[in-house]
C-alpha cells in the first residue's frame, strides 16, 4: 500500500489549502496539522522547514507561513 491520497482526500487537501491562503488564522488546531504534515512528507526546503514547526505548536505558525504552506499544496495542482 502506498501513501498516495485518494482523489476525495487530495480534494479536500486543496479546498483546505485554498481556504487558508486567504483566511490563514481562522485554519482549526486540526487543520494546519493536516496541512504540515502533507507537506513535511516532501523534500522541500523552506515548506518542510515550517511544516516541521507547525506539527510541534500549530498556533505558533505565522499567518505568512500557514500561506506559504497552503502555497506550496496549491502549486502541487498545477504540476500533476
């Protein structure tokens, strides 16, 4: 079994991400935990270095980084 997302959950990952580039603080606890953890399994510098802090205190993560998270998942659409 891979750890690929089925189309609902890459979905909801993009609605979600969407959601928080223009409203970043009102993102739940949850939420930016779902998000980080999406992007901290890819190799990507700065993205996974915030991931990293987001997973250990999601409400210490600045409105700034929360939109270069969901940034970085809007962008996976646009390459597959």
């Amino acid at each position: 079994m891979t750890d690929s997302h089925t189309p609902s959950a890459t979905e909801h990952l993009q609605k979600l991400a969407a959601r928080g580039q223009h409203e970043p603080k009102l993102l739940t606890r949850e939420e930016v935990t779902m998000l980080a953890a999406h992007v901290g399994k890819e190799h990507a510098g700065v993205e996974k270095e915030i991931a990293k802090k987001a997973e250990h205190n999601p409400e210490g993560v600045t409105a700034d980084e929360l939109r270069t998270l969901c940034k970085h998942i809007l962008g996976e659409k646009k390459v597959r």
